[in-house]
C-alpha cells in the first residue's frame, strides 16, 4: 500500500513510525523541537511558543521525513486526508 502526504509517495511497508507533532521554539535561536500534541492541549500550550505543526516519518531505513504546516487547522486536514488513505 501507498500513502501520500504533500505529493510525497511513501510505502507504508517501509514506516516504521508515523507521528503528528507540533514544533516548539526552544529558545535558542531558531532551534525547534518536537512536542506531542497532547502535550500541547494539557500541559503547555500556553507555556511555549509554537513555530509550526507536522507530520513526521520514520522509515525502516532511518529517514525522517518531515512534512510541514503553518496552522494546527492544516495539520488535521493533513491528517485526516492521510487517515482516509488507510
């Protein structure tokens, strides 16, 4: 099977690991981390600064690759597309 985020292809054979996330600004310069977006809606999100959102893949391989969203609002659409996908 096959799966599409941003016109990207990926073999869902080859995921190991697929993850929503925001990005948080870490206070060193433009260094961000990712935060699970649990975190964001119980702990801390009015504690830190939100750079962005994304949906991140680990393959088998090692890759990480990122795909990146400007608004919490574009990363559910982005997911839920993805969700109709499997």
């Amino acid at each position: 099977m096959i799966i599409t985020i941003q016109n990207k292809t990926i073999e869902q054979k080859d995921i190991k690991k697929l993850y929503p996330a925001a990005l948080v600004k870490t206070g060193h310069g433009d260094e961000v981390t990712e935060i699970s977006l649990e975190w964001i809606d119980t702990e801390g999100g009015s504690e830190v600064e939100i750079a962005g959102y994304g949906i991140f893949v680990m393959t088998k391989d090692n890759q990480k690759l990122s795909f990146l969203y400007s608004s919490r609002e574009e990363l559910e659409i982005a997911v839920e597309d993805l969700s109709k996908q499997f």
